[in-house]
C-alpha cells in the first residue's frame, strides 16, 4: 500500500477546513495516509488533525515558520517528504499551497497537477479554460505532487486513531522573509449584507454601461450592483465593487449576474446567494450551472427592459 | 536590470472551444497572449521606464507565437527568444519550467516576471517550478513589487481581501496578478520599432534539453478534456424580450422582492 502526505494548513489558529477535506481526498485514493502540520505552538492542531484524517502527523513547531514564506515552507514541507517517502503529496489550492507546492514538484522532478476536485478510476480531474471545459490528467513516475479546490469535496467525518511525531528542520537557508499580513480594508461598498445584487461582467463591455445599465437595476430592485474581476482589473470599477474568492463574499436573497460568464474565483464569491438568475448570451457558460434561473441573451436588452418592469411593478 | 518575462500565447478569451483528441482543435481560433502575462509585461515595462533596464521577452510554441512576441516588442520589450521546437511540444508544466530555467541560465536575469496563471490550462505551476530550478525564491499572486538595494518587496493578494507582505532577494521570480497595473496598448511607432527588433530562436537542444522536455518526458499527461456534465443547471426562459421580463419578474415576486 501507498502513502499519502497531507500538507495541512493552519489559518487562524486551526486546521483550516480545506485540510479536513484533504484528508476525504486522501480516502478516496485509498494510501496510508501521513501528515504534516508546519507553525510555531502548533501542537494542539497537530493533535486534533491527527484524531479526523490526519494519520501519523509530523510536526514542524518552530519560530522560523511561525507565519508563511515560501522558502520556510519549502524546506518544511521537503523534509516531510523526505521522511514519509510519499507517492502523493497533497496540498490545498490555497494561497499558501499554489505558492509553494510547485516548488515541491520541481525539486522532486515529479509529476504536478494543480487545482484538482477529483480523483477517478487513477486520474485526477480539474477544469481547464475558466471552467468551460474539464481535463483528466494522468501521471507517471514515483511521485505525484497535487493541489485540491478548497470545497471540491466534503471534510473528512469520523475519527481516527493517528500519532505526533517532531520533525526538526534546518531554515538557515530559507531567503525569502515574511513582513506581515495586512487584513482588508473596510469596504467603501459593503456587498456582503446586501438582499439583492445585481453584478456585471466581461460581457458588459464598457465602463459606461455600468451606470447604464446594471446600476438602474440594482437601485430599482433597492439592491447594490457588484462585478466580476475582469472588469476590476479592467479599472471599469474600483476593487470594492468585486465579488469572488479575492474580492467580496456575498449572500444575498437574489443574485444577479449579468455579462458574467462564472469563472471559479467568481463563483466561489456568490456561491452562498439564495437564488440566482444568469444572462448571458453564451449558452455554454459555467455560471448556468449554478443559476436557479437563465436567459441566453442580449443583456442590454433584458436587463433594461427588467428595470422598466420592477419600476413598473412597484408603482 | 535586466527583467525576463514569460509570455504564453493562448486561444483568445472568447475562441470556439471544439475538441480535438485530448486538448482543443486549434485551427481557425484566434489567439492572443495570456491576460494574466500582459501585466507580467506592462510590469517589466514600468521599471524599464522608472530606470534602467532591459527587457526580455521568452514564448514556448509554434510559428504562431511569433505574433506574441512582435505585440510583446511593440509594446516596448526590447528582444524576445522563441523557443520553437516539436521536441519541446507536449511538454508538462515541468518540462516547461526546465526550458524557461535553461533559457535564465543563458541570460541571468535580475527578475523574472511571468502571469499567475494561464487562461488554457489554468495550471498556476510554472513561474514557482522555474525559481525552484534557477534556485532562487518565488511569490505569486503578486499585487505589487517594490525595489530597492537588490531586494524586493511585494503584496501578494490572500483571501478575502487580505494581503501579505514579504521580501525577496534578487533575482527571483514574481508571478503577478491581474490588476495590478493597467496594461498599456502597443502604439503604431513602438510596431513599427517592434519590426527591427530581434527574435531569437531556440530549440531543445540548443539549451542542453534534448530528450529531457516534450511529450516523451512528460509525468503529468492530459488524457482527454470534455464539456463538464450539466448538474441540475439553470431552468433557462426563452422567447421574446417581454415574455422572459414577465417570467423573471414572477420569479422576483415569489422571491418576496418585490
């Protein structure tokens, strides 16, 4: 039988959510299952990991890693591999695990395959072109590094009987420093408690028509208008505007995403929405699949002509 | 300073995706260079203007490519190496990392710049792999680069919102995020001047890699790609612009919204 090494990541003083469902992953490829838990003062995490899913748990418990840098980690986690022979070495799709995990790969002169959700009949499966199509990737040689989509699967329930065990390492080599976090900035647009959204994307197509077309909707709903990244990085709106995974989470009672077509990062924003109506005029967009209600279509002609209704509507 | 960027040339955002054996049929699509690289690019180009500082600009492809890299030299890059080469196609996100680190070695840059991530196969793999191989540190998801006395200093963008600060000795290797510049537009004289520049081109085996890159030497191996299966999906209205108003208005209605 194989072995599968998790890196578990701690945010916040805990195991993060992600690892839990790593140690589901590692189930599902069915390996002896270790770990590594890497933080200063970390011994209860290391503990309480190895109780759900963890295995045998190394512990890297030293100042020099007490928050991330990518050398720090880099040598932490080589070391774990170094000690645990794994054949797969499993990482979230986190920050921390893009930052770090190739590095693994590349070191190892290993197989890599990132931002996996499945692992089927020997392959792992991920989705390539924004979502709009999804890849099975096969791998060869002894190793295979792995990056999981956080919420891909279900944490791990359940106990288990696992160990801690010290691992000692050597950081003086690591070059790159951490300085510090900085947390978000109060938001001048607060989308997070906002009952109705109405988001624009891409195919809004010109900074103009957010005041055209998607605000109208919005403040004749009584709701906030959001937007997708593209248009953030397109300098269309400021990054207050921006629902997904690096902008906003929102939980509004009704979504409206108009022009956006539902990259991850996106979706993983608006995800916790009550209901959701997508249009679109790409048929094929992912964001249909998490819509409750679609309109393949024009949205300069539906979205206004919606306004003119709602305006209607409420006299 | 000299600054190497790694550009990938991918289908355009809003090409026909048809399948095609294990990837997508490229013939007849329109390509463009990879949205997350074009800031790699407007980033390198903002210190060359602050200061002092050469920039190289390095593509992996086919004939194709070559298009990238003259948009690349227009916007005001100053030499560009393809590597063009059947040898090298097929190759995994490590065999990738292998050429562009050959190719480092050939330069010693003092900064790398490449995108997050590619728009095709959304892999986030190779800017890491390459600093890992040139031996020298990383970050990604990179928001903004300062320099100073053969440091810099980046915010790389977290969650939610959060960022995290570190410094990196040079030379390492930033992969940057969307947004964190606005990237200009080659003007008519920077195409003009784009057409004297030189590119360079490479094989496998001018970088010492025959037979260690392409698909021969590739761990990771795309074994098909196909339309992700419809989940429950949205009920989709259809008909005219009035009747589909009438139904999302219902829809609202029963929402309590309205």
């Amino acid at each position: 039988m194989g072995t599968t090494l998790i890196v578990a990541e701690i945010q916040n003083g805990a195991i993060r959510e992600a690892s839990y469902e790593l140690a589901a992953f590692a189930q599902k490829i069915g390996h002896d299952v270790k770990s590594v838990v890497i933080g200063s003062g970390i011994g209860d995490q290391a503990e309480a990991f190895a109780a759900k899913g963890g295995g045998e748990v190394l512990t890297v418990d030293q100042d020099g890693v007490a928050n991330y840098s990518v050398d720090a980690y880099a040598i932490a986690i080589k070391a774990a591999v170094e000690a645990t022979s794994p054949d797969v070495v499993l990482v979230s799709n986190t920050p921390i695990g893009w930052d770090v995990a190739p590095r693994i790969a590349a070191a190892q002169d290993c197989a890599f395959v990132s931002d996996v959700f499945n692992y089927d009949d020997g392959a792992f499966v991920r989705r390539v072109f924004n979502g709009k199509l999804d890849a099975r990737v096969t791998t060869s040689g002894d190793r295979v590094v792995a990056t999981v989509q956080p919420g891909a699967v279900a944490a791990f329930e359940g106990s288990t009987s696992g160990s801690t065990k010290p691992l000692e390492v050597d950081l003086s080599g690591a070059a790159a420093k951490f300085v510090e976090t900085r947390v978000a900035e109060a938001k001048g647009v607060d989308l997070s408690k906002a009952e109705i959204i109405v988001s624009g994307g891409r195919g809004v197509g010109d900074p103009e028509k957010f005041p055209e077309v998607i605000q109208p909707l919005a403040d004749a709903l009584g709701g906030a208008m959001g937007a997708s990244r593209p248009v953030v990085d397109a300098g269309w709106l400021p990054h207050e505007y921006q629902v997904g995974s690096s902008g906003q989470i929102v939980a509004p009672k009704l979504y409206i995403a108009a022009g956006i077509s539902g990259a991850i990062q996106h979706l993983v924003g608006m995800k916790g929405s009550n209901f959701v109506i997508a249009i679109n005029k790409d048929g094929d967009a992912p964001i249909f699949e998490v819509a409750d209600v679609g309109v393949v279509g024009d949205l300069f002609e539906v979205v206004p002509a919606l306004t003119e209704a709602v305006k209607a509507a409420k006299g | 300073m000299k600054i190497l960027v790694c550009l990938k040339q991918v289908p355009h955002q809003d090409a026909r995706l048809d399948i095609d054996g294990a990837w997508i049929k490229e013939d007849g699509i329109k390509f463009e260079i990879n949205s997350y690289d074009t800031y790699a690019l407007e980033e390198a180009l903002r210190i060359k203007d602050a200061g002092e500082a050469e920039v190289v600009v390095v593509s992996i492809g086919p004939d194709r490519v070559t298009q990238a890299l003259r948009t690349a030299l227009g916007m005001g890059a100053d030499r560009a190496i393809h590597v063009k080469d059947a040898e090298v196609d097929g190759s995994d996100s490590l065999g990738l990392a292998k050429v562009l680190a050959a190719v480092a070695k050939e330069e010693s840059p003092d900064l790398v710049l490449a995108g997050l991530m590619a728009d095709d196969d959304n892999a986030s793999a190779v800017p890491p792999m390459l600093a890992e191989l040139m031996g020298v540190p990383s970050a990604t998801s990179v928001m903004k680069a300062e320099f100073a006395d053969g440091k810099v200093t980046v915010e790389r963008e977290l969650e939610g919102g959060a960022l995290e600060v570190a410094e990196l000795p040079t030379p390492c290797v930033l992969a940057v995020q969307t947004g964190i510049n606005q990237v200009r537009y080659a003007s008519l004289k920077g195409i003009m001047a784009a057409k004297k520049k030189p590119i360079d081109a490479k094989g496998a085996g001018d970088l010492g890699l025959a037979g260690k890159v392409g698909a021969g030497a590739a761990l990771a191996k795309v074994e098909k790609v196909y339309v992700p299966p419809k989940g429950d999906g949205a009920e989709i209205i259809e008909g005219a612009t009035g009747e589909v108003v009438e139904k999302l208005l219902g829809k609202i209605k029963e929402l309590g919204l309205l």
